[in-house]
C-alpha cells in the first residue's frame, strides 16, 4: 500500500531506480526508452554529470535562501543568460518552480502593467480552445482544455476563448493557408470588440500546442498576424512555451521560427531538463519600467522563487546545450524524426495526421482517415496505447479528448536532445508495435459496442 496520492487512485505506478542518457530502469529490471522526456521535461537525458555537478557544488555553497533578503550569484547568471539569448527587448526574469507558477506570474504581471497605467479597466484574457496552459486556477481559467477546466469551472475567472491553430481539423479544402490565417484573425479581433478594446489585458498563446491537441504548430504568419490585432487594440501578447521552448523545436524559443517577439514569455520544463523544478517568465522592458516607475515592485511571490540549486542546474543545462550544440543536433535530427515517423506511420489506416518540430512530435489517430472520425472516447485507446508501449519498454505521452477535449486521441513524442537517429527508429519502431497491438484490442470493444 502506498501513501502517495498517486495521480491514479486505482494503478500503483512502476517504481524507477534509476536512468541513464535516454532510459529509465524500474526496480523490478525493466529498462524503457524515455520518448516523451517525461511530459517533454527531458533534454539532456538522465544523469548528465556536469549538471549534477554543478548542484552538487551549489549546494556546497548554498542551497537556500529567501529572496526578500538575499539575490544570489547563480540566480543572476542564469537570468542573464536567458535574457541574453533572449527574443529582442526581453529585460527582466521572474524564476518560479513550474510552468503553472509562470503562468500565474506571467497573468498577474499582465494586470498589474495595466493597472500601474491607470488602465484598471483592463480585466480580461483571451486564449485559445483546445489549449493548456496549467492546473492551477489561473492557468486553468484561461486554458482550453475542456475536460480539465470542467470540475473546477465554477472556481474560474471567465476568460474567452477563440479558434486554436490546428488546420489539420479546422482549414476546410479549399481555404489556403494565407485564407486560413486571416480568419483566424478576424475571429481574434472581433473577440477583442466584444469584450471591448479597452477591457482586454492579453492575448494568451502556446506558440507549439502542447499536450491537449498534441504539438499544434503554427501555420506560417499566424502569430504575425496574431501580433498585429493585438498591437492594434494595445492587447499583450504572452507566449506560453513551457512545453515547447528552451530548444524542444530546434530554437532556444519557439517564437524566433515564428519572426515575432511576445510581450511576456513562460518557459519550464526544458528549463532544467528535469535535474530541478524551475520555470519562470521573461518580460519585455516596457513591463519592468511601469512597474519601476509605478508602485515599484511585482506584487507576487512564492517561498522557493530563484532556488539556488534549481538555479545551479538550468544555467548548466543551458551551458551543456551551447558547448554540445544540441539546438542543431534538434534541428537536424527532428527533420530525420519527422521522416522516420512518416516511414513508420503515413500510410497506417487509424493514423490521421503526423505533425511536429524539432523532437516535438505528435501522431492523431482516427478510425477513418477520410472523414477524420475519431474513435469512440468509451475505448480510452490512449490509455490502452500507453500501457502497451510501456510493456515494450517506451515511454510516450498519449492523450484523449484531442479534438474538443472528449474526443480524439494522440500520442506525443519529445525524446532527450541527445537521441541518435537509430534510437529515434528505435522508438517510432516500438510505437507502431504499441499502436497496431492496442488497435487490434479495441476493435472488437468498438464493433461490440455499436451493436
């Protein structure tokens, strides 16, 4: 009997004992490859020496101490280091220890600009359906994703919410790409006239879709098109790339593929690679001055804010990633993934789409690949698929509710930055085994049920 409240109340997970590059061992001696990188977390892999090292030698030095005293060496550094690699006018860091905490952050921040403007009226968000932007009540109230925000929907903020980006779904024939993005548009600014100009403080975006809808990358102008009705009506734009950033699509930021520059920025997971919990928000210099020249502080805070140790091992993940560079190992091999998932997958008849960047990948199941119909929920085939692959040693990131937040189901794949091309084979090799044992089960559920 464990103790835990483990995230399921009725499966007692495997216990891991240890990991090394991309694998993870359990205590009973099964290895698995780690192709999701936890919930795309992994970059370097497991037991990188030099950033364990470089914890090690931190908390020799120091392992704690509360900000409203003390800033650190180590928490500087890395603050400098990210705003230097940084898209263009980006001055200031706030590190959290979630990509959550940096929503939150990245909302309040967003509000308090307006209100040390004497903007107060501005009070409202606007974000996409079908997205995730956290499971703490902020990021929850302006996530998309239907069936997390159901339980809790009475406790949430109203926020708007306007088509995601996803043109394997939602371009119809015959509505080109240049056609497709303008539409977009349009719908993002008549959401801004509805609620009126001058009562929206943000437009809130994950620049990849993460793990609701399954790595939704953007087609090309969107987010300049995005940038410009937000630039029109004096509406922030806040980029959540805890998911996709700090080089997951072959970019330190996934904004820089896309030739804009966000208001405020939420970055995590990738950020210290798993050694330690970190996340935090950059902001444009124009934020950091209101508040300067306003009350003259951000009115937030948590305990572990800038953590040393956490500190110590995202400024030794980002040191890593430069000397290996790693970003072009992505950028080059995320093409070679993307090719090796087609090998594997275009022409299986329940796969519907393959998408991704970089080590950034998603596969869309369907039952009929002409009419795009999905499988029926009640079949949980993401679960089904999940347990499969973890019997033949993979780790992925299956999920439900795809297309609406009930329907649909996708697999995501974001191996560590340091996978071969033949370990990538490797996965997409044991996904299809997964995938084709998990379907073969299912279709006798499915045929049952519709009788």
């Amino acid at each position: 009997m464990s103790h835990i409240l483990h995230r399921s109340l009725r499966i007692q997970p495997a216990t891991a004992v240890s990991g090394k590059g991309i694998w993870i061992q359990d205590a009973e001696g099964r290895s698995y490859i780690d192709a999701s990188g936890g919930a795309a977390v992994t970059t370097l892999g497991h037991g990188q020496q030099d950033v364990i090292a470089a914890m090690h030698a931190q908390i020799d030095k120091l392992a704690y101490t509360h900000t409203s005293f003390f800033t650190t060496e180590v928490a500087e550094e890395l603050a400098d280091e990210l705003v230097r690699t940084a898209p263009a006018g980006m001055s200031h860091v706030y590190l959290v220890s979630s990509g959550s905490e940096a929503i939150e952050a990245a909302l309040k921040m967003a509000r308090q600009y307006f209100v040390e403007l004497g903007q107060t009226q501005r009070s409202h968000f606007i974000a996409r359906r079908q997205s995730y932007h956290g499971n703490t009540l902020g990021a929850l109230a302006v996530g998309g994703n239907a069936g997390r925000r159901a339980p809790f929907a009475p406790l949430l903020v109203p926020a708007t919410h306007v088509s995601a980006c996803y043109p394997y779904r939602e371009q119809p024939p015959g509505e080109d790409d240049q056609q497709y993005v303008a539409r977009l548009a349009r719908e993002l600014e008549a959401a801004i006239l509805t609620q009126g100009p001058d009562r929206v403080i943000a437009f809130v975006a994950e620049t990849v879709g993460g793990a609701t809808a399954g790595v939704l990358t953007p087609t090309p102008g969107y987010f300049k098109a995005m940038r410009a009705v937000c630039d029109k009506y004096g509406v922030l734009l806040i980029l959540d790339e805890v998911m996709c950033g700090m080089g997951r699509t072959g970019t330190l930021y996934a904004s820089e593929q896309e030739g804009i520059t966000p208001d405020i920025v939420a970055i995590a997971k990738g950020l210290g690679s798993g050694y330690q919990p970190i996340g935090g928000l950059l902001a444009q210099k124009k934020i950091v001055d209101a508040m300067s020249a306003g009350s003259g502080f951000f009115q937030h805070g948590h305990t572990y804010l800038g953590h040393p140790v956490a500190c110590a091992a995202a400024l030794a993940v980002q040191k890593v990633i430069k000397r290996d560079d790693l970003l072009t190992k992505v950028r080059d091999n995320g093409l070679a993934f993307g090719s090796i998932l087609r090998e594997h997958f275009e022409d299986h008849p329940y796969v519907g789409d393959i998408r991704g960047r970089g080590f950034f990948w998603a596969i869309e199941l369907v039952l009929e690949r002409s009419s795009k119909a999905p499988f029926d929920p009640a079949l949980q085939l993401h679960a089904r698929i999940k347990k499969n692959a973890l019997a033949q040693g993979l780790l992925c990131y299956p999920m439900g509710g795809t297309m609406d937040g009930r329907r649909g189901d996708h697999v995501l794949l974001a191996p560590p930055f340091i996978t071969t091309q033949n370990e990538l084979h490797e996965i997409a090799s044991r996904l299809r085994t997964a995938i084709d044992q998990t379907i073969s089960e299912a279709q006798p559920l499915a045929a049952a049920s519709a009788r």
